[in-house]
C-alpha cells in the first residue's frame, strides 16, 4: 500500500489522502490532515506510523503530523523547533 497524502492541485491545497494498492491499482479514500499542505515529507517509521513533516499550509509551514500506516487517523506530532518546507531526510 501506498499513502498519497495532501499536495497541490491547480494552486488548491490538499487535506485529502487516499491508499494506493499496486496489486490491485485501486486507491481507497481515507481520513484527511487537519490542515491542507504540500510540500512536505513522508516517512514510515519503525513502529507503523507515517511521520508527514513540514510543508506548505494555510500558516505556511505546517506542524508535523503522525499517522497510522493504513493512512486513517491524522494526529498532530510534538512542535519542531521551527516550522519548515522543502526539507531533506537522512537516514542512517
């Protein structure tokens, strides 16, 4: 499964998210983020959940979010530091 998560369509925000099966090539509607965004990052962590970071929202850049692999159940993460967009990943 594949979470398609928030993004821009025609300069229209997104809070929407869907799974994508690539068995089946079906997407399934789930939950929405409690603020649209684009921009951001998708991470899957070892425990299950999917850590959306950063992006750009309706205050610009957003507060993390942590999910739930299935994609159903948006809840805000703790607060970075500062607020952020475009940011990189590293994995060690």
């Amino acid at each position: 499964m594949v979470l398609i998560a928030g993004g821009d369509s025609f300069g229209r925000r997104l809070a929407s998210s869907e799974l994508y099966n690539p068995a089946t090539g079906t997407f399934t509607s789930t939950g929405s983020m409690n603020t649209a965004r684009y921009s951001h990052t998708a991470t899957l962590l070892n425990n299950g959940l999917v850590l959306l970071a950063g992006g750009v929202g309706p205050k610009f850049r957003e507060r993390p979010l942590a999910c739930d692999s299935s994609g159903i159940g948006f809840q805000c993460a703790p607060p970075p530091g500062q607020r952020r967009a475009d940011q990189a990943r590293t994995f060690g």
